[in-house]
C-alpha cells in the first residue's frame, strides 16, 4: 500500500482499552499500553506509566489534574514526531510499503534492539579477552564467574549498563550472601562466601562501567559506585596469622620419607619461601639454577618486575642440593627449573597456560601443606602464601628496620612496608595491656 504523511497525525485516548494510548499518523497507528505498578505509582520508567484513564483535551496534552502530566504529554508528543520520522524515512527510501514493513519498523521504535556496545556483557567479553591474552589465568576464571553470577541474577543476557542501578546491585547483594561456598569434601559444614568476596564481585563490575565510561560509551550518570546514595566498596583487611616459632621447626624436623613426592615438594617449596624473605609461591616455582650466583640468589619478581638479590641461608642451600640432579637436565627438566612441578610445561612463554599450570600447582601444595599441619598439631592455616606471613611476623618479633624490609620485600614505598609490617606488630600493644593490668 502507498503510505503518505500529509496530513497532521495525533495520539488520543482508546475508550474501549483504559490505560492504552493510540498514536495515529494518517492511515499508520502505533498503540502504547500503560500499566500501573503498585510499588511505583508516580513513576515512568521504561513502559510502566502510573495511568488508568487519561483525559486527552483537543490541544494534545495530558490533563493537568494528572501525575507527570507534563512528562507524559512531552513523551507521547515525542513518540509521535519518531513515528513521522520514522515514516518520511520510509517513503523516502521506497514508493511502495507494504503494512508488514510499517509494523516491523514502528516495532523498532517501541521496542529497539538493545545496542551491543552498551550492553554489559559486550564491555565483560572484551575485558576478559584482554585478561587472558595477558595470561592473567585467575584475573580471567574469577572475574568471568562473577559476571556469569551479575547476568544470572538479573535473569537478562542482555544487561544494560542503565538496568545496573544502585537497587539493582543491591538486590544482588542480597542474592550473594545466600550463595553457599563449594567444596569438594562433602563433609564440611555449610559456608557461604565472605563479604570480601562480594566486594571482590562489586570491583569487577565497577571495572567494566569505568572502562564504558572511559570509552564515552555511558554517561558517567549511570555511574551507581561512590559517595552518598550510592554502593561504596569498602575493603576489608584480612587476618595475616602465620606460622610461629615451634610450629616453623616441626615443619622441618618432620619426617617425609615414606610419603609422597608432594608432601616433601610442598614442606621444601614452602621453607625455601620463607628462607628467601617471604618469597611468592610463583617465584620459587620458576626458580632456574641458573639464578643462582656465588652463594646468592638473583631473581625479578614477577608481581612487580622488580629485580633483586638475597642471601641463600645455609638451611634453603640444603634444601635446593636435594633437588641438583635435575640440573641442566635438557630432556626431563627443559627449562632448567629447580622445582619440579613446572618441569613438564613445552613452553614458559605461553602465559595463560603457565598461570593455569601454576594455578593448579599451588592448589596441589597448600592441600599438602593442610596434611603437614595435621601432622605437626597445628590447626593453622600454612598455604604457600603464609610462609611471607611468617617472616613477616618473626621480622616483626625481631625488630627487623623497615628499610631492610623494604628492600627484602622490594616494595616501591617504605609506607607499603610498614602498613604491611603493622599487621604483625603486637609487642607494644602486649605490653601496654600488661602495663596496665600490673597492680
């Protein structure tokens, strides 16, 4: 049919259908359906509109004794003028159209595609892409479980950055806490996850509306993160407890002959961390022999890429000798690794495999390191990571000078140090309750 736009169009109320309204442009019409919310009995938002009946007078507005009669009125004239762009478009572009076009694109109008640049899940995908072509193995697995967790809670692949407000997330707070942690053993009582955890969900998300931000794709009034009235993220210390004195020695005497070859990896991996200062789990699993240099270690770490050089103590030098055979061994050791659980990796430099083999390898050590503490009458938490609380702590008790720590830590600012030395600091405290208490 030919479709022409001469003549002046118009909305008017439909009798027959309360809460609906007809926009007419000639032989064209659009109907829009009100619904009245409960909960929301003066607000628009999308297509819920707090009206029952509308009085419509000749000059096209809503009545004014209505809500949002001024809101209304400019919505529904903006509506219209869409629809007769939408329809000069259409006569422009074709002589002849046929009803079934009309509705399809009036239906754009009224219910558009969403956009897949501004979708959330479009802005997570390209983020997470950029973490795993970094190699940033559990940046990757973490973060992609909380979007998969922030799409099922809204029920909606389709997100929108402007769905995710301030109500929204915290909905989806609520929705977290009940989520129950998952272990393998059975037997464990019920947990559920932290709220360091849920804060951990809140940053990512926050990432990817900073980055849409950056990118001009969003209004940084979408923005439901910060001050008053808004979710604010507070970061949670957690507990640093190591290893004392008694348990660090039973951890040595212990007697790991007749297990595994895993249990001894994991006692030696996590002695040689504390020998060397505290040193990172992923550093001493990619210690080569050739990093050893007249009698001392030399080694970039790789949190920071900072470069360095400790002592090697005469208890880690006992530790690394048991290990020697597999020196310059180019068919069973390729890489020259001290440690053998990297070993069998056909290269290093794929960096997303080496975080997912050193992600499991780890997994492996500090559920080893449990046994061990069982072992010794510890109910103590001894994973890799522990071994830097430890020296840390026995720094501490030894009133080590912050400067050496903060070389031995490689830490960029004597600040970090110290904020990172407080957690361990007691003795003053101690002493000043004894202080008082002394009568």
């Amino acid at each position: 049919m030919e479709f022409f736009t001469k003549k002046t169009s118009e909305w008017q109320l439909q009798k027959s259908s309360p809460g609906a309204v007809r926009i007419r442009t000639d032989n064209i019409r659009s109907d829009l359906k009100f619904t009245k919310t409960a909960n929301h009995p003066t607000f628009l938002k999308d297509k819920l509109y707090p009206i029952e009946t509308y009085g419509m007078q000749k000059k096209q507005e809503v009545k004014k004794s209505y809500p949002n009669a001024a809101r209304l009125t400019n919505l529904l004239t903006k509506r219209l003028a869409e629809l007769r762009n939408k329809a000069l478009q259409l006569e422009t572009e074709q002589n002849v159209v046929v009803a079934s076009e009309i509705k399809e694109a009036y239906k754009q109008i009224f219910n558009p595609t969403p956009n897949p640049k501004l979708l959330f899940r479009s802005f997570a995908k390209a983020y997470l892409e950029e973490k795993r072509a970094l190699g940033k193995y559990e940046v990757y697995n973490t973060d992609m479980l909380y979007f998969k967790r922030l799409l099922d809670y809204a029920q909606n692949e389709d997100l929108t950055f402007s769905e995710i407000t301030v109500e929204f997330l915290r909905g989806w707070i609520i929705y977290l806490k009940q989520i129950k942690r998952v272990y393998k053993d059975p037997s464990k009582p019920v947990q559920y996850i932290t709220d360091r955890t849920i804060n951990d969900h809140l940053i990512s998300v926050r990432t990817i509306f900073n980055r849409a931000i950056a990118d001009k794709a969003i209004s940084a009034d979408l923005y439901p993160f910060g001050g008053r009235g808004k979710i604010s993220i507070k970061f949670q210390g957690a507990s640093k407890i190591g290893p004392e004195e008694w348990e660090i020695k039973r951890i040595e005497e212990l007697d790991l002959s007749e297990h595994s070859p895993i249990m001894q990896d994991a006692r030696n991996i996590w002695l040689t961390e504390f020998y060397f200062a505290g040193m990172r789990v992923t550093d001493c699993l990619l210690l080569k022999w050739t990093d050893f240099q007249n009698g001392r270690l030399y080694y970039q770490m790789s949190k920071n890429g900072e470069h360095g050089s400790v002592k090697v103590p005469e208890k880690a030098k006992k530790i690394i000798e048991q290990y020697r055979k597999s020196c310059n061994d180019k068919v069973n050791n390729p890489h020259n690794l001290v440690f053998p659980l990297l070993q069998n990796l056909t290269s290093l430099n794929d960096r997303y495999e080496l975080r997912r083999k050193i992600s499991y390898a780890i997994s492996r050590l500090n559920k080893a390191m449990r046994n061990i503490m069982e072992m010794i009458g510890s109910n103590k938490n001894a994973s890799q990571h522990k071994a830097r609380h430890a020296f840390a702590q026995r720094a501490e008790e030894k009133e080590i000078h912050p400067k050496v720590l903060q070389k031995l830590y490689r830490h960029e600012s004597i600040l970090t140090t110290m904020i990172y030395q407080s957690n361990f600091s007691f003795k003053k405290g101690d002493n000043a309750i004894d202080s008082v208490l002394d009568f």
